[in-house]
C-alpha cells in the first residue's frame, strides 16, 4: 500500500507536460540550487506537498483551472527531483521545473474577463511526451495512467497527431531476460488501451527496452518507482 500510495503521488499527470507551450517547459534557474542538500530536500519536499494538494482538489480540475496543470506536472518534477536527491543528485532541470510550476501555481488567477459570449479556450496541440506509471512487477497501468491514456486518445483526432511511440521500461529488479518481456508487455497493453480509444495499432510504433534508460539512476535490483513506465510520444507525421 505504501508503494502504491507513492506511485500515484509521483505518476504522471495527465497531459501537463505535452499540452504546455514549449515556453512553459523550459524554467529559468532557481534559487533552489545554491542550497545545501539538506535545506534543499526540505525545501523540494514542501512544494511537492503543496503540488500533491492542489493536484487532488477537484475543484480546481473541474473548473479547468489552470493552477491544476501547474499542480500535477509540479508534483511530477518535484517527484523526480526528490529522487534523485536520494543519491545526493541536483539534477538542474527537475529542480528548475519543480520551482518554476510551483511559483505558477501559487499566482492569483487571473481576474476572469467579461465577455457576452466566452469562446472555448484554444486547444494547445503542442506533441506530448507522457509517462504512465506501475505497480512492481505489473504490466497494466495505474488509474491515473489509463486516464492520462484517454485524455492522450481524445486530443489526438483534434490535434492531428499521426504517429505514436510506445516504449515500455522497468526498474532493475529481476533479471533482464525477464525485463526485457515485462516491458514489452507494459508498452503492448498501454498500446491496447490506446486502439481502444480509437487510436490505429498501425499508427503506433511499440517497443519494450526492459531497465535501460533508467529515468532514476539506481544499482542492480532496485525498485524504483519512477523507473517502471511506458512513455509515449506523438508527432504529426
């Protein structure tokens, strides 16, 4: 339970990240790193709370708000600068992004402008790179994966995306054989889910790279959370 519970307190995100302008990704320097790694840990571990609880009120994300978004990709980036804080690691740009969505959230809203008719809001179709998260030792994804899933089938149509890559990873625990397989697996199911949603199995490009490319640096049989995922890209052509 303690694992799935910080599973889903670091899983991505919806689309936060791929439906942001490429502006908003890219943070200016934080303050956060002329810290020490002990002041710095509590400071990333405070504004992932701050992400954590603005992520979960669901106020904020049935009225489309855009503090909502900065909530879920903070509590994304912080979540993975604090883990690699756990190997003494600042790693620039988790720490950057983490402030920077943070600082975003915590901003007065906009006063609403009055208009006789508010037009629907743009939709941003900038091509998402998104990571779905699991449990250890599974292939099938957590709740908030097959929703990040369904909203990623949705804008497709609407944004023209026409190619996909689905890439399964895992941490370092087992064997690489057997990696290997689990991987492949994670990619083909979300893939699934993916045609379920009206997305051509031919569009998509699946693979499965097993404990490579590891998101988190750990030893041999960790773990690690952030480590087991499929990541999936689009593009236009």
């Amino acid at each position: 339970m303690i694992m799935r519970n910080r599973l889903r307190s670091i899983a991505s995100f919806g689309l936060a990240a791929g439906m942001m302008s490429t502006g908003a990704l890219a943070a200016s320097a934080s303050p956060l790193m002329q810290m020490g790694n002990s002041e710095l840990k509590g400071a990333l571990k405070s504004r992932y709370d701050t992400a954590v609880a603005a992520a979960g009120d669901a106020s904020l994300r049935a009225a489309q708000d855009s503090r909502w978004t900065w909530a879920v990709e903070a509590k994304n980036q912080c979540g993975i600068a604090l883990g690699f804080m756990k190997s003494g690691t600042k790693d620039a740009d988790s720490i950057n992004k983490c402030d920077d969505f943070v600082a975003r959230l915590s901003a007065p809203p906009p006063p609403p402008v009055p208009t006789a008719a508010s037009a629907p809001p743009a939709l941003d179709c900038t091509a998402p790179a998104v990571s779905i998260f699991f449990d250890w030792n599974m292939d099938t994804p957590l709740p908030e994966g097959a929703a990040t899933i369904n909203q990623l089938t949705q804008s497709a149509a609407q944004c023209g995306w026409t190619r996909f890559g689905v890439t399964g990873y895992t941490d370092t625990s087992g064997g690489k054989g057997y990696n290997d397989g689990l991987s492949l697996r994670r990619a083909q199911n979300v893939a699934g889910l993916m045609s379920q949603g009206g997305i051509a199995m031919d569009a998509m490009t699946v693979s499965g790279l097993g404990e490579t490319q590891l998101k988190i640096e750990t030893a041999d049989n960790v773990r690690e959370p952030m480590n087991r995922r499929v990541e999936v890209t689009a593009s236009t052509n």
